[in-house]
C-alpha cells in the first residue's frame, strides 16, 4: 500500500541520516575516516533489514483491486498478428 510505502521511505532516509551525521562526528572526533564508513554501512544494512522485508506495519492499508471481468473476446495468438511493413525512405 501507499501509506506503507511512504513509512518505509521515512524509515530508511531517517536511519541513513542520523547514521550519517554520527559516523561523520565519530570519525571527525577519532580521526579516522574508517570508522565514518562503517558507522553509515551500518545504518544501511540496519535500514535494509527495517524496510525491505514486507513486515505488517507496512500493509495495514491493502489496495482494493477491481474485480476480473470477462471481456468475452479471445485472446489473440502471436502468430495471428499481421506483419508490419516498413516504408522505403
């Protein structure tokens, strides 16, 4: 659902923006870039294993699809289509 995927957005560019802004004081403080990379890497993977899988706060709002209806019509095969032709230029 919409809502759902609008939660998971916020979620993601929040725990990325806040592991940013730490790593980047850490590693300013101790000197050593490294450690600003892994503090962001971190915030990634923790913001991938919040997001991505489908957990049920992401679907509290299903999407009411339209039922099938028949159309009546066959379906046509590939083969009954007629071949384009292309003009001479």
């Amino acid at each position: 659902d919409y809502k759902g995927q609008k939660l998971a957005e916020q979620i993601f560019q929040g725990i990325i923006l806040v592991s940013a802004i730490i790593g980047f004081i850490y590693g300013y403080i101790t000197e050593q870039f490294g450690w600003t990379v892994y503090i962001v890497m971190a915030g990634f993977a923790l913001s991938c294993l919040l997001t991505l899988p489908p957990w049920p706060m992401y679907r509290r709002n299903p999407l009411k699809w339209l039922p099938v209806q028949d159309s009546g019509t066959e379906e046509k095969k590939p083969g009954d289509r007629k071949p384009k032709r292309h003009s001479k230029s």
